[in-house]
C-alpha cells in the first residue's frame, strides 16, 4: 500500500471522495493518486503519464488545464471567487445555454448534477400534483435518495441497494412506460444512457417518451448531465429532435469547475422561488469561477468543434473490432468480457479508462489520432 493511500484511508471513508474512483471492481487496490493533467494526459503522483479517456467523468471537452479555460478561471478568482449575489457573468451563462438547449427558456445554476436532478424532481411534482415518478434501470440522475435504487455508476459497480423511490423499468422498454406512466409525475430518463456503459435509445423511444407524457400529463426530464454539450451543442434534445419539458445539465457546461444546472419551459421554471413557491437556494450557486469557465468552453463550441468529434469518434469506431462498441458523438464504451483485465492491461500500457464498465470513454478536442490509434493498438493486443 502506498503511503498516500494510507493516509487517505485513516481521514477519508475508503479513502476516496466519490465511490467510483475506487479501483476494487478492476482488481486493483488503491485508486489513482493524480498530481496533473494535461491536454490527454493525466500524471499520477509517481509521474507515470495516462491517456485519459475519463476526462474527470466528462466535463473536460477540451482537456486538462486548458489554456484558455485556466486563464479565465484565474482572472475571475482575482477579483473574488464567491459573492452570493447576483453577477453579470452568471446571466451571460444562462443566456448561453438558452439559446444552445432548445427546450429551455429559463434555466437556474447550481453546483452539481445530484443537485439539478434533485431540483427538477422537486419541481416536476410540485407543477404536477403527483408523487410518483417513473426512471430507468441501470440510469444514473446523482446520489439524491429518490434515484439511487437500481441506478447506474458507481451503484451499479459496486452491487448497491440504497432506498430509492420511483417506478424503475428497464431502458428502451416504451411498453413499461406505458405501464407505469398512469399518475406520475415525470419521466426522467438519460436520453443516451452514460451510467450503464453507454447505450443509445433505441428508434422511436424518446419520441414514445414524449407522445406517453403528453397522453398521461407527466413530465418528460431530460438528463443531459453527460449528453449535454456533448452529443451535440444542444444536446441529446437538438440531436434526436424531442423536446423534454425539462432539462438537467451538468459537466461541460461547468468547464471543469463546479457548475450544473436545470432549466426548462418558463412557466414551470416560474414556479422556482422567489418567482414561485418551490424552494431551491445555494450558497456558490453560479459560482463566479465556474460561470468564467462555462463560458468561455461553451462560447468555443462551434459546429466545427463537433465534426471534429465526430471524426474522432470514426477513428475511436476501429475498437468495434474487439467487442461490442457503442458510441453516440464524443461519447463511447466498449463492452468487454472480461473488463478489469482489460482496464489493467490497458493501465499497464499508459491508458486509463474508466475503472468500470457501466461507465463511458469521453472523447475531446486533444484527443489526438496519437492517442486514439494507440488505445486501439493496446485494446488489439489484448484480444489478441
Ligand atoms: C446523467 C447524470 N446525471 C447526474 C449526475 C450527477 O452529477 P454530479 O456528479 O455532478 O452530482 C451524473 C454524474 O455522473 C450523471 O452522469
């Protein structure tokens, strides 16, 4: 064990601060210690380099340390990096993803994923009436109790029962829905699911989602956590043409720092205080660090940007070869027999990967040909 390790164990509960950082489910002992990172590479605290196809679980669209983001992050810190009021730059950022997410016409920032899935939950059953709520096997909406029974991530990985409410039915079943839709509030759904490997919605799901909320009166949630900004600028909405009533973001649109949020039509939106009647509130919401970093990655994401994702992602599609490959944009995963063998062979050849199947490979901007013919020649080898 090294000594860091140690330490973490004695201070922090199994020695990391989010479950799915752990590296049991790859047969190994102790999670990567990460001193850097740049553009593709991660460099842990023995100087060893990675590439990295986690990119801190998605934010990271144009890599570590990324010049620009950094230099905004830095100007911003300067002149105070928390006010608790209102600030110009936070408005610039929600007039940014207003006019990238098509369904959303008023959007509220907060700090994390957990906390807009939560918010949107909250909000879904207050403009509804309705408790119930229908969700997805094997999805993952962040660690609020409602929506951690049969979740994807890190309680899928780690075999976890954890309370959870909501009618859970399997991803791309319609007739499920269909059975389960009657009284409910919403359903939430990843309209590409990320937190099962990834798995694309089949022809015709997100348009049956929609056409059974609008027949029941439910709200249909869009978690676009991962597929926001990634899938394409507007997300999974723009790029298979279904409007959810409301949308939860999180990751790119943050540009590495704490930022999520969640947005939608304006009279549901309407009914958040101090507009409305349900309460949402956070200290370092809209955080003037995270508000600099969002922008300046989002003002930066031109069409351009996503052919040449796009282009990655035929590259990265060789590794169809070698298994099941699912890919939807800069967002991947390869589904492997014998999984933590492969993560450890490809560890053991500089490339990290998620240590976890239920998890996806992210493509960015620096993820150059290098990189990815090199990720394919070791995951060859390995079949080999
Ligand atoms: C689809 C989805 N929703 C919500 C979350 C929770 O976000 P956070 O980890 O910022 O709380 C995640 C995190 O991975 C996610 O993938």
């Amino acid at each position: 064990m090294t000594d860091l390790y140690d330490r973490a164990l004695k201070v922090i509960p199994g020695g990391v601060n989010s479950p799915v950082r752990a590296m049991k489910a790859v047969g190994l002992e102790e999670p990567l210690f990460v001193a850097r990172g740049e553009g593709a590479y991660l460099e842990d605290v023995e100087g060893r380099r990675f590439v990295d196809w986690v990119l801190s679980w998605g934010p990271l669209i144009f890599g570590h340390a990324d010049p620009e983001t950094v230099d905004v992050v830095v100007a911003a810190a300067r002149e105070g990096t928390t006010f608790g009021t209102a600030t110009e730059r936070e408005v610039e950022l929600a007039e940014e993803i207003v006019a990238a997410v098509p369904s959303v016409e008023l959007v509220r920032l907060v700090s994390s994923g957990t906390e807009a899935a939560m918010t949107a939950l909250r909000l879904a059953r207050a403009a509804t009436g309705r408790e119930p709520f229908v969700r997805f096997r094997g999805n993952y909406h962040g660690h609020a109790d409602p929506f951690l029974s049969e979740a994807g991530s890190g309680v899928r990985t780690l075999g976890l029962e954890a309370g959870g409410e909501g009618r859970v039915v399997d991803y791309n079943d319609l007739d499920a829905v269909e059975r389960e839709v009657d009284g409910a509030a919403c359903v939430f759904v990843e309209p590409v699911a990320g937190n099962m490997g990834v798995v694309p919605p089949a022809d015709g799901f997100l348009e049956g989602l929609r056409r059974l909320c609008d027949a029941s009166g439910a709200l249909l949630v869009f978690d676009e956590v991962i597929t926001g900004f990634r899938v394409a600028r507007g997300g999974a909405q723009e790029r298979y043409g279904v409007l959810p009533d409301l949308t939860v973001l999180g990751k790119i649109v943050g540009g590495g720092l704490p930022l999520a949020a969640f947005g939608g039509r304006g009279e549901l939106m309407e009914r958040l205080a101090p507009a409305g009647d349900v309460y949402q509130a956070g200290t370092l919401s809209g955080n003037p660090l995270a508000t600099a970093a969002g922008l300046s990655v989002l003002r930066r994401l031109t069409p351009r940007v996503y052919e040449a994702l796009e282009a990655k992602g035929r590259r990265l599609d060789a590794l169809a070869d070698y298994g099941r490959f699912e890919r939807v944009g800069a967002m991947a995963t390869l589904f492997a027999d014998d999984y933590p063998a492969l993560f450890r062979h490809l560890l053991g050849r500089g490339i990290y990967l998620a240590p976890s199947q239920n998890e996806a490979m992210f493509l960015s901007t620096v993820h150059g040909d290098d990189e990815i013919d090199r990720t394919v020649e070791a995951v060859a080898e390995f079949s080999a």
